[in-house]
C-alpha cells in the first residue's frame, strides 16, 4: 500500500510561521484532524458564534504546540471557515511535527 505524503504549505513571514487551516465548529471535541485539501484540519468545540470557534481554534493550535495562546492569531479569514494563521516561537520542523501525522 503507497501512502501519499499529504502536507500543507507554511511561510515564513517577518519572524512568524503562516498556514491556512480549516475549521469544522461544532465538533464534539476540539483536535487536530490531520491535513486536507493543502490546510490544516482543526476540529473546535465551539460554535460559530461572537468568535467562540476562534478562540477555541486558536486555544487547540497554542495547546498542540505547547505554546502560550499570545504567540498564534488569525491573521484573515476570521468569518470563514478557511483561515490564515500565524504562530511565532516554534520552529517549522516542530511545527510539522506536533500539528501532522500519519492517519492510516
């Protein structure tokens, strides 16, 4: 069985680290799904309502990466499922390795 090695695209901008991830609100536990159509998959258990499924994306992301919530923001998208985010103080192997993961 061949398993195609599925990433997503990170840039590095001004000292920070930038990726596009999608959301699914509503979720019955906030996790890292996995990669999916060249973004970041994050499940949040929180509605899409006054920024709760923000927030609670922005909590997972600084959790998964042991990071303070301060060093991850969204930087546009932040009324659409599909979002920019930047994350400061981690490097971009680290980043790859707590954020992706072989889902077989």
């Amino acid at each position: 069985m061949v398993v195609a090695s599925v990433t997503f695209e990170i840039r590095y901008k001004n000292g920070h680290l930038r990726f596009p991830v999608r959301v699914k609100p509503r979720a019955s536990k906030s996790a890292i799904l996995g990669v999916k159509l060249d973004a970041l998959e994050v499940a949040v258990a929180a509605p899409p309502v006054d920024g709760a499924a923000n927030d609670e994306l922005v909590r997972t992301i600084a959790a998964a990466l042991g990071i303070a919530k301060r060093q991850v923001a969204i930087v546009s998208g932040e009324s659409s499922r599909t979002k920019l985010v930047d994350v400061t103080g981690v490097s971009e192997e680290i980043l790859r390795a707590k954020l992706t993961f072989d889902r077989r």
